[in-house]
C-alpha cells in the first residue's frame, strides 16, 4: 500500500473529489449527493487530461506530471475564492480596482509562465512529494468523512425529506380558485420607475391593473433582502425574532406556514425551482418542478472555480432564466385547487439579457450595485413581457377565476447620492392582487406582504387571521441606512 503511494499521485486525481466532497459536506443535508456527480466526473476528467498531457510533456515521468498538475488545478480551483476575497476587499476600499478579472487574469497567465520555467528547468524527478502529497489528501478526505457522520448523526436528512402530517380539515372541491403567488426579485415600484430609471409608463402595472387586478402602489417590503422578506410573507409573520434564533433564514421558506395552512384546507402545494438556493424546496410541495440547467451544487462550484469567469459572460443565468420562465406553463396544466409558487430572479442582476430576450453579455466585471439602470429596465421590460403572457395564459385555461399575488420582495439597489433615494428605491416594491370583485375594497394601497396571505384566507375560508402592523424595516443589507423612519418621513 505505501509502495503504491509513493509510486503513484494519486493525489492529482483525488484533489477535485476532495474538494467536490468538502462542499457537499458542508452543505449537508441541503445538497443531494447526486447532484455532485456531474461536477465530479467533468473535474476528474479535467485533471485527468491535464496529467496525460504533462506526463508526456516531461518524458513519462509521473511524480512531476502529478505535481505540476496539482500546480495547474490549484489556481483553477481556487479562482473564484479569490475573487470573492478581492471584491469584499474592494469593497472596504482596501484593492483599488474594480476590474477583478483582468487582474486576476494576468496574474494567473505570469503565474503559469513562470511555473513552466521553473519546472521545466528543474533537474529533480519530484519523486520524494509523491508520499506526503498522498497522505495529505488523504488526511482530508478523511477530516470530511468523519464531518460528514457528524453531521449525518446530528442533522438526520429525512428531516428535510419526510413530511410531518398534515390533517386535511376542509373538503375542498373544485369550486375553489388556484392561488398563484409570483415574486420578481428586486422589482422596482411605478415611483421608483418613474423617478430614477426613466421608465415613467410600466407596462406590467398597466396590464395588471386592465386585468382587474389591485395595485397597492404605496406598499413597502417589510424586510429588505429576500430571505428575511420571503420568510416573512410565507409565514405571515415578522421574523426579527426567528432569524436571531435560527441562522437558516430560508428554513422559513422552505417549511412555510402558508403552504401548511394551505395543505391543511386541502390544497395541492406546487413549486417550481428558482436555480437559486433561498427558494430551491418546498417542504409541503406535492409537486416540484426542477430546472435542468444547473444544480445549486454546481453553481457554489461555478462561484468559487475558474468556471467564475462566466460572469463576463452571464450565460448561465440566462439559460436559468429562459429555463424558467418557459417551464411555468407546465404549472398550469396541473389539477386544482393549488398553490403555486414561483420566485423568478429577475430584474435582479446579473443583467443578462435586452428588453426582447436576446442574450446579452453583461457588462460589468463587478456587480457594481444594481448599475447601470439601463440595463435594469431592459431586463425588466423582457420579465414584464413573459410574465403578461403567463397571466393571459392563466386566466385564459382558469375554469375558475383564480387568485394572483405578483409581488417584489424589495426593490433595487441602485446608486444615487440621496440615501433617501436608495432608501425608498429599495423599500417601495410592486404589490398586486388579483381578488374575486367582492374583496377588492378591503384591500388598501400600503397594504405590505405579511398581511397578503392572512387577508386572502380571512376572505376564501372565513378565517380570523389578525392582520399585523404594516411596518416596512430595515434588515442586515441596508445597516447603513438604518434611519428608516426619518427617511420614510422626509
Ligand atoms: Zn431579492
């Protein structure tokens, strides 16, 4: 056994399933094991060549084929890392530029150069790192295992996957509507529009309000990132408390309160996957459509890999994009009374595409705030369109009229000199509901998302939901700001 580890690197090879099983691991129990696979067979394979190619390169001799190797997938492993450490430099103000990627680019490319010298002038046959390099890893992998049985026994994954019983009170029939709750992440309010992005005639608010629906337009997000305004209005509910106890904010979202209490009154849960991890289950879901683009697992490893440098490209984000927002028609076919659920990311940025769909390169290397606004408002106008053509879907193959919330979970975070600006930029969010006629007048324009589900089912089941205080916060990303009052007031 040690004559084979100092005769073979294995450690060239066991490096990526090293680190593929390090995230997985500390991920557990979110990650299914299987959506590691790809990854793994695509990085062994990539190690795999990059061997074969030195070993020739260096006369068969596989000690420094393997070295050099590891010296090769280090920095490509490692690329993303790095440049998530430069960009919170950069933001501190501690690394001047702004522009990681080319820098980090060069640095790779004299990195490289100088290696090949360095190894290619070397006399010595590197048989001597073979031993340690091997154990080393191995040591590693053998850290992760006894972390993963920690984990195993201390975080059973069927938590996650069994679902509590849940007693079905009503006997709903057909006569009650579909609910669809849609959320367009960092959606900006018609004042928000007009105001600060020239964009003074939304056609997504016009559409909806010539469909019959309720456009609260003073309403404000009760909490300020996604998680903590989605744990919120899923549970009806401020979580200040809940988010200091439980570190997993999106727990919140998927075990929701709404749809237990839906499940209850008989309703089929239906969720469709948002490629992002914060909505990526529903604990209650009798029906979860998943997108094939790309796993959650395998966008950690886009993030923290060379494979980073998608973001010159947003590629992958468009494909998650299309991907979905062509899927939702397959929502609904499904039979009823159900809740669907459907988070789609965007106009948040990345901006990868042109008011007409067409996949665009996304300019900036550093998500510089939510700039430029142009590229927002293209971005929202392509979002606004297929979310028009769904609605008409809807409606058009509802037998009943159904419920539809369409909602931001804040607005953007856009760049101005008035903090006030940003304040209610990313405050002020799209709030609309589509309500049978006869509840229309019990809704109010500052109406915010912890109350829409307790007024929807104090009115569809004759509930006695107390409607909370409708008081927009502040949260962790907007610390800065935290004079919410004054501002709202100014
Ligand atoms: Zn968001």
């Amino acid at each position: 056994m040690t004559n084979a580890l100092k005769k073979i690197p294995a450690y060239t090879f066991l490096l990526c399933p090293t680190l593929i099983f390090f995230l997985y691991v500390h991920n557990y129990p979110n990650i299914f094991l299987e959506n590691t696979l790809r990854s793994l067979l695509l990085s062994t394979s990539i190690s795999f060549l990059f061997f074969t190619a030195t070993y020739f390169i260096f006369k068969k001799n596989q000690h420094k084929a393997g070295f050099i190797t590891l010296l090769i997938m280090v920095p490509v492993f490692s690329y993303g890392l790095i440049y998530e450490l430069l960009e919170s430099l950069f933001y501190k103000g501690l690394w001047p530029f702004s522009n990681i990627h080319r820098y980090l680019l060069l640095f790779l490319i004299l990195i490289y150069t100088f290696l090949y010298f360095w190894v290619s002038r070397a006399k010595r046959s590197y048989r001597s790192i073979t031993l340690p390099l091997n154990f080393f890893v191995l040591f590693i992998m053998f850290i992760n295992g006894a972390n993963l049985s920690y984990r195993i026994i201390t975080k059973p994954v069927s938590v996650i996957k069994d679902q509590d019983f849940v007693s079905i009170k009503n006997n709903i029939n057909d006569t009650f509507p579909d609910i669809y709750y849609i959320i367009l992440d960092g959606y900006a309010n018609d004042q928000t529009l007009k105001k600060f992005y020239n964009y003074p005639h939304n056609s997504l608010t016009l559409f909806l309000k010539q469909n019959g629906f309720y456009v609260a337009t003073e309403s404000r997000a009760n909490y300020l990132v996604t998680s903590e305004s989605l744990g919120s209005s899923l549970n009806h509910m401020y979580i200040d408390s809940v988010s200091k106890e439980n570190p997993t904010k999106s727990s919140l979202i998927y075990k929701n309160e709404v749809s237990r209490y839906l499940k209850e009154h008989g309703y089929k849960i239906v969720h469709i996957n948002s490629g992002y991890s914060v909505t990526r289950q529903n604990y209650y879901a009798d029906e979860t459509i998943y997108l094939k683009s790309l796993s959650e697992f395998e966008r950690t490893l886009l993030r923290y890999t060379i494979f980073r440098l998608d973001d010159l490209l947003g590629y992958t984000q468009y494909n998650i994009l299309k991907e979905q927002l062509s899927t939702i028609y397959e929502l609904i076919k499904i039979k009823g009374p159900k809740f669907v659920f459907i988070h789609i990311v965007s106009p948040h940025p990345p901006y990868v595409c042109d008011a007409d769909g067409n996949f665009k390169k996304s300019p900036p290397l550093i998500n510089d705030w939510w700039e430029p606004k142009n590229d927002y408002v293209q971005q929202s106008k392509f979002v606004n369109r297929n979310i028009q053509n769904f609605i008409t879907e809807v409606l058009l193959s509802s037998k009943i009229k159904p419920i539809i919330l369409v909602q931001s979970d804040h607005g953007p975070w856009m760049k101005s000199h008035s903090l006030t600006g940003v304040y209610n930029a990313r405050s002020l969010i799209l709030n609309s509901y589509l309500v049978p006629d006869s509840w229309r007048n019990k809704l109010y324009n500052t109406i915010t998302p912890v109350n829409s589900f307790p007024f929807i089912f104090n009115n569809l089941f004759k509930d006695s939901i107390p409607l909370l205080k409708d008081i927009p916060m502040d949260s962790i990303g907007m610390k800065r700001y935290r004079q919410t009052q004054e501002m709202i007031n100014d």
